[in-house]
C-alpha cells in the first residue's frame, strides 16, 4: 500500500508541475516573449508549448476546449489521473 501512496504522490507533484509550467508559459506568451525564446529556455518543442498555453488558455476560459484537450480529460478521467 506505501507503494501505492508513494506513486499517487508522484502523480500529483507531476500534474502540478504541468500546471505551474503551463500557467507561466501561458503568461510569458501573454508578456510577449517570443516561442523560439521559450524552446531555447525549456528545452521544450513548440508544439508542446502550443498545447501547454493552450491548455491554459482552456482552463482560465479564453477559449473554448478544444477536441484534443476534451479527449484527453476524457482518457485521464477513464485512467482515474
């Protein structure tokens, strides 16, 4: 059971960081740092910074979720993260 903790903890910190990453992704975007600034500092795609703002962009209501982040809730949702 320690294991089971342990590893729904992990989960958890995870999931934050993404949110953290994203609500400051999607704030510098807002500030006007340019993406190719954004890749050279994270080491991230730009495609993964697309989804990242858009994402937050989602849950803060500045657009309407999109079909892949509602298929994704929907995976997450079945996979109980």
């Amino acid at each position: 059971m320690t294991e089971l903790l342990e590893a729904v903890a992990e989960v958890r910190q995870q999931s934050d960081r993404v949110l953290r990453v994203a609500a400051a992704l999607y704030e510098a975007d807002r500030a006007g740092v340019r993406q190719r600034d954004l890749v050279a500092e994270t080491g991230y795609t730009r495609e993964h910074i697309r989804r990242l703002i858009e994402d937050e962009k989602i849950r803060r209501d500045v657009i309407e979720p999109t079909p892949r982040y509602l298929a994704e809730q929907a995976r997450r949702h079945r996979s109980g993260a």
